[in-house]
C-alpha cells in the first residue's frame, strides 16, 4: 500500500498597502483545486476579505471578483511572495 503525504502551505506576510502595513494570509489548497492558493485580508473596518489566486502562464492571479482597488493593485506583489515561499520549501 502506498501513501502519499502532501504537505499543508500556509504562510502570513505583511504587506505595505496605502503606507499601512496589512497582514496577508496564504493557504494553498489541495484535492481537486490543487493549483490555488486562497488570500485572506482585514479591511480598515475589521471585515474580512477572501479572495483565490491560479496560476496562469507561470504566473499568480487573482481570479476574477469585485475587490477593492488597494487588493488588486498588490496582484504582483502577491505573485512574488507566494513564488518566494514556494522556493524555500
């Protein structure tokens, strides 16, 4: 019998977002969403915004939903921060 055993990635990073620092939550998801990682980030108000990420021709991004201007201008940065931690594991 063989069992395969995949490892669970969730990672936080802070990013500078209209000179303030937000904290970013990353998790990747398996199963059949396997090439996913799911975003999640507090607005100014405490709620809190959940948005996915596919890569796309070697490249992370944010599939299509209404978010706030702040989150979608950051796509690149995430792009480079999950590729990061995917690199050192």
């Amino acid at each position: 019998m063989r069992i395969e055993v995949k490892k669970n990635i969730h990672f936080t990073k802070l990013v500078k977002v209209n000179g303030r620092l937000k904290e970013f939550n990353f998790r990747k998801l398996g199963g059949s969403n396997e090439g996913l990682f799911t975003v999640d980030v507090s607005d100014d108000r405490g709620n809190r915004i959940l948005f996915r990420m596919q890569k796309e021709s070697d490249i992370w991004k944010i599939l299509p939903q209404q978010l706030p201007t702040w989150v979608m201008e950051k796509e690149s940065t995430f792009h480079d921060l999950i590729e990061e931690e995917l690199r050192s594991m």
